[in-house]
C-alpha cells in the first residue's frame, strides 16, 4: 500500500502533463491546417485568379 502512496502522486502529475501536452499539440494542428485553408484561399483570390462562378454562367447572367 505505501508503494501506490508514492507512486500515485508521480502518475497523477504525469497524466496532467501528457493531457496538457496532448492539448497543445492538438490546437498547433488544428491552427496549421486553418493557416493552410486561409494561405489557399488567399491564394485562390489573387489577382489575376480565374474568378468565374462554378455555376457555368458568366459573372453579367443571373440565372
């Protein structure tokens, strides 16, 4: 019993920390691939971009 006295206070701060790292590292992912997506779209809306609409009209048509 006195050895899960010692030990539990080790592994209880341990789980903390690989939450809180698990944690980082899972919102530095998910800013990466949101910088990626704005990058894209940034890049798809450059001047000089093919900015017709997917719809098969031309920009005038409202159809």
């Amino acid at each position: 019993m006195e050895y899960i006295a010692v030990l539990l206070p080790s592994a209880v701060v341990g789980l903390i920390f690989w939450f809180a790292m698990k944690s980082i590292f899972n919102a530095d992912k998910s800013e990466r691939q949101a910088e990626a997506r704005a990058q894209a779209e940034a890049e798809g809306k450059a001047p000089g971009a093919d900015n017709a609409p997917d719809n098969g009209h031309s920009p005038g048509m409202n159809k």
